[in-house]
C-alpha cells in the first residue's frame, strides 16, 4: 500500500474469483444494517452498511467512536472468470462537510495572523494541523483493518 495520502480518500480494486452472487452471499452474513426501525442493531457483525445487487456501502464495526472511519463503497463489475470489486474508501458525507469548514476557518485565521504578524497564528495554526491530524490519523489508522477484514470475507 502507498504511504500515507494528505486527504482521506482512496479508489483500489480487488479481484476475486467468484461470480456476483457469491459476492453478495460471503458477504450477507457479516453486514448488518445500519439502522432498522430507528434502532441501531447489536455489534456482532463485522461490518455494518448496506449490500445490493451491484455492490456495497460498508464500514467496519468497531466498539469506539470514531468519526473519521472509512466507509468503503463498492461496485461489482463480472469479468468472464472472475469479479472485480472497484472500491471507493471516503468518510462520511457529513464528517467531510465538518471538517472543510472548521479547516477551512482555520487556514483563514492563520494566514490573518500571519500576515498581520500576530501571536494568535500559532493558535491557528495548532488547530488546523491538529484538525489534519487527528482526520487523516483517524481515517488511515482503520483503512488497513477494514481492507484487511473485507478481503478475508470475499476471498
């Protein structure tokens, strides 16, 4: 895998040799719905998402908060021998959304106190790269444990 990427997102694909249907069944028994009926559902699964008949949205079930886990989106493309899973790895719509405004302020104030040549930049500065930190660290401290846990299901 390559080194650490500066934003939380990635495009891979796995190859397996199955057809879609068996995809979808190796996969069935370890996804549990996000949410049904208003209730969040018990953690016993190893993933927790969605699966249709051309792919899946999932993200590993983990027993802490973590705002920034990677959601792996994936579609089945059927080749003559085998499947190919082209997967999208990105956080969650809202934590994206999140964090371009609070970086995105950050990175104003800095450059303000900086060009004006204030102490309170390093404020700014903390923050933002903080901010980055704990974003990326959050992402790719699980991406290698979910890659990891999808291809021991689907192989």
């Amino acid at each position: 895998m390559e080194i650490m990427k500066l934003i939380p997102f990635y495009k891979f694909s796995i190859e397996v040799n199955s057809d879609e249907e068996t995809l979808r069944s190796k996969l069935e028994p370890h996804v549990e719905r996000f949410w049904t009926n208003g209730k969040v559902l018990s953690k016993t699964s190893i993933f927790e998402g969605e699966l249709s008949e051309k792919g899946f949205k999932l993200r590993k079930n983990i027993r802490y908060s973590n705002s920034f886990l990677p959601v792996f989106i994936g579609r089945f493309k059927q080749d003559a021998n085998h499947t190919r899973i082209e997967i999208t790895a990105r956080m969650l719509i809202l934590t994206n959304v999140f964090m371009a405004v609070f970086l995105g302020f950050m990175a104003i104030g800095a450059v303000t106190a900086i060009l004006s040549q204030e102490i309170t930049m390093f404020i700014s500065l903390f923050m933002f790269v903080s901010g980055w930190l704990m974003m990326c660290g959050g992402f790719w401290f699980e991406f290698p444990r979910t890659l990891e846990e999808l291809r021991r299901v689907v192989e």
